[in-house]
C-alpha cells in the first residue's frame, strides 16, 4: 500500500497475525518460547478487533482513492456511528473501543459550515442536526446569501420570505 492508514495498517497487522497464528505458535515452540505464545483469550480479542477495523477499510480506501466529497462527510459519520454501538455480546473492552472511538468521531470528521448546511438539506442526513441549530444555520446563510445579492429577503410579520435573483 502505498499510504496506509492507521486503520488499515492496524488491520493489516492483526490480520496477519490471524493468519500466520499456527505457524508462529509452532516456531515459538520449536526455540523455546512457548510462553511467547497468544494464548486463545488473546487470539479472541485480536479476532473481535480485526472485525470491527475491518468495517473502516472502506472508509479508508474510499477517501484515499477518490476526492472526498462534503456529501460523505455525514453519511460516514453516520455509519461510524452506527457501527459504534455496543451489542449485547460485546466484551467490556470492545464496549470501550467502541464508545471512544464513537465520541472522537467529531473531532476526526471535521464538519465545517458548508458541512453542516449541506447535511440539513440532504434527507438522508437532516436528523443529524437540531430542529432549531438547523434553522439559525440556514438563515445565516440566507442573509450572508442576500448580502451577496443572491437572494433578497423580505420580512413578513412572523417570517421571512426568500426572492431568488438571476444571476448573469
């Protein structure tokens, strides 16, 4: 790979750990080094881990391989957040990984103005943000709209009314 990430580098590593488990059990053993072993706990928790990174990598190809687009933003952090919800089977320390890696989602998914304004219009998405954020968001940019002379906005008693102008 030529610019692995974090999570794919991570995955790639457990994976190969998995896959080569047998054969590096037996070489430890053949010099010596049986307490090196991974025991079958271990061996779980590797299996466990490998699974949940394994539903980033396509997270991590997609905005490797192609421009990433503002639309993925909230469709990824969407699905991020879904797969960081905890299950009735998950062990206490995946519990954990799921619940950070959950509340870094913001912080790792920047999502600027332009962002949000396009997540409240995309039905896909709108839920995201609060009823009340959604509509200061929207008639901000209205105005900054109207300040650009792009739309003109007219005030009616209890709301405002949007008159698109034509551009040439």
């Amino acid at each position: 790979m030529s610019c692995p990430t974090r999570w794919n580098s991570s995955l790639v590593m457990i994976q190969s750990i998995l896959d080569l488990h047998s054969e590096v059990q037996n070489a430890l053993k053949k010099i010596g080094h049986a307490e090196l072993c991974i025991h079958a706990e271990e061996l779980d928790i590797l299996k466990q881990l490998a699974s949940f990174l394994k539903e980033f990598e396509i997270f991590t190809d997609l905005v490797s391989s192609a421009g990433p687009t503002l639309s993925l933003i909230s469709l990824m952090e969407l699905k991020i957040r879904k797969m960081c919800k905890i299950l009735p089977n998950d062990d206490t320390w995946l519990k954990a990984v799921r619940i950070k890696v959950a509340a870094n989602v913001g912080r790792r998914l920047k999502c600027n103005e332009a962002a949000k304004i396009q997540r409240i219009l995309d039905p896909d998405t709108k839920g995201i943000v609060a009823r009340d954020m959604a509509a200061a968001l929207l008639l901000a940019d209205a105005k900054k709209c109207s300040e650009r002379g792009i739309i003109s906005l007219e005030d009616e008693p209890g709301m405002i009314l949007l008159k698109s102008t034509i551009l040439h």
